[in-house]
C-alpha cells in the first residue's frame, strides 16, 4: 500500500460511514483516505521492480494483491494474465485503482478491508504479494498468518519492504518499527510447510515520481507452499 509509512500522517477528521461494506478499523481507513486525498496521486503509476522481476518466471494464476493502493500492481498482473483479487483500506485509493484498471481494459476484483478483516478464501492464491505494505502487527501476528494462509499449495508469497526501516528508531513523528510487520517477521512464522527460495537485501529500481522515491533498497522474501 505505501512505502513511506513513517510520515506520521495525522488521522481524518471525516468519519467513514460503516455500512458502505469497509471491513477493518476504521480510524485507519480515515488516515489513509487523507493521505490519498492530500494528493491527486501519491506513487508512480508503475508497477513495483521486486514484483516485476519475482513474477517473471511464474505461470499467472490467481493473485492476492494487498494493499493495492492507485492499482499499478494489480492492472500490471491483470494485463499480464493473472486473475487478480486487490485489498486497500482506503477507499479514495480504490477509486483511483478502479479507475486506472477502466482505462487500462482489465479485471481486477477489488476488496476494501483490512488484511486481518477481509473474508479470503483460504489457500487459494497462487500468488500472494505485498509490496512495501503498512500491515499493523499484533500479539496474534494476525497480518502475518492472514498473509500465510491465503496462499495455494504450490503458491508463493511475495513480501517486499525497505531496507533498514524495520531497526529505525521510533521517533517524534509517531512511527515505530514494532507496530508493523516486516519480512523477518513473516520469516519467523514458516515452518517445513515453507521453503524460502530469496531472502535477501538488493538495490532498487526506483520510478520516477511519487512518494517513497528516496528509498535506494529492499528486502525481498519470497516462500513457496509446499503443503
């Protein structure tokens, strides 16, 4: 969804309305409808370099993308084959996404909800991908194994972050790098059902445009589901 998640983005005054189908804690949905609003775009327009390079040698299948944002991603795998489900909280973020993927003549199926809230069939994605998400992490590790447990046997789980945010320090601004997930912690939670096949940090293409362009490296996990 965003990989500037230090900004310290206060929340909206604007309450969302529960009943127009949100799944998910709505003062978070509040703050990312301001951060969207405050822009009449916020990233690129591009699909992510991790996705594009990890995607390259798979069969498009069904794909989870979580935390769509303005839907590059998702229109991105929609035109290369893939049937392709996409969560946001934000609902102006969606609007955009929906919008891009009219111009763009795909498909995509869009859900707005929380990872940890959204009803995902289980075990049925071939391909699970977070890109440089604000996931919230909690004792239960909800996100994480929300996470795990949409991805097929056979499927892979694509989880890319930036480099060095997760040992930052909390600051002044409200962000500390213990209320989020990470791939260390997604990491920690597989067992011999899992074989890790990259675990590792790398340069990244950075696009041109939108926010989080100052970040140079990512780390890149990417789990495949043996059973």
């Amino acid at each position: 969804m965003t990989d500037d998640i230090a900004a310290g983005t206060p929340a909206s005054a604007r309450t969302p309305s529960p009943d127009d189908g949100y799944l998910g804690d709505l003062a978070v949905r509040a703050k990312w409808d301001e951060v969207y609003a405050e822009r009449e775009r916020l990233w690129s327009g591009r699909p992510n370099g991790a996705l594009v390079a990890e995607v390259a040698a798979l069969t498009p299948g069904r794909v989870l993308d979580v935390g769509c944002g303005e839907g590059a991603d998702a229109v991105w795998l929609a035109r290369g084959g893939w049937d392709v489900t996409a969560l946001e909280v934000s609902g102006v973020a969606l609007e955009r996404a929906a919008e891009h993927a009219r111009d763009a003549g795909v498909t995509v199926r869009w859900v707005h909800a929380g990872l940890a809230e959204a009803p995902l069939p289980p075990a049925s994605f071939d391909l699970v991908s977070a890109q440089y998400p604000a996931l919230p992490r909690t004792p239960d590790a909800a996100a994480e194994r929300a996470l795990l447990s949409a991805v097929a046997v056979g499927g892979v789980l694509l989880f890319v972050h930036h480099a060095g945010m997760e040992t930052r320090q909390a600051d002044e601004s409200g962000f500390d790098p213990a209320d989020y997930v990470w791939p260390s912690t997604v990491t920690a939670l597989l067992d011999e059902d899992w074989a890790v096949e990259v675990d590792e940090q790398r340069p990244r293409l950075v696009p041109d445009g939108g926010a989080g362009a100052h970040h140079a490296h990512d780390l890149v996990l990417r789990a495949r589901r043996l059973r």
